[in-house]
C-alpha cells in the first residue's frame, strides 16, 4: 500500500502536465482558437516542453509500480 502512495502524486502530476501542455501546443498551433494564446508561438514551444515533462513523470510512476510488482 505504501508503494501506491508514492505512485499516485507522479502520476497525478504527471496527467495534469501532459493535459496541459497538450492544451498550450494545440493553442500555440492555433488549433483551439479564442483564447490570447491561441496562435502565439511561445505556447507552440512551452506546450511540447510541459507536455514531454508531464509523459516523463507517468513514466517514472508506471516503472517505479513494475518495480515494484
């Protein structure tokens, strides 16, 4: 049960990250229009970074649950 504990913020963190990121390069790259963002090439390239950050980290949650197994 401890090791679940120790999983779950990496991967929480992890899904907020990638959603996130995902949601700024989609407005960086003017495909979700309407926001201040939208079409701004600072978001095309911060997106892909916070995204990859966020892939990482429920890697790092996924190998540490095998781990463990």
């Amino acid at each position: 049960m401890a090791d679940v504990k120790r999983i779950w913020p990496l991967l929480v963190a992890g899904v907020v990250l990638a959603v996130v990121g995902l949601v700024w390069t989609l407005q960086g790259l003017d495909v979700l229009r309407g926001s201040v963002m939208s079409g701004s090439s600072l978001w095309a390239v911060v997106g892909p970074i916070v995204l990859l950050s966020g892939i990482v980290l429920i890697g790092m949650a996924i190998a540490r649950r095998r781990r463990r197994d």
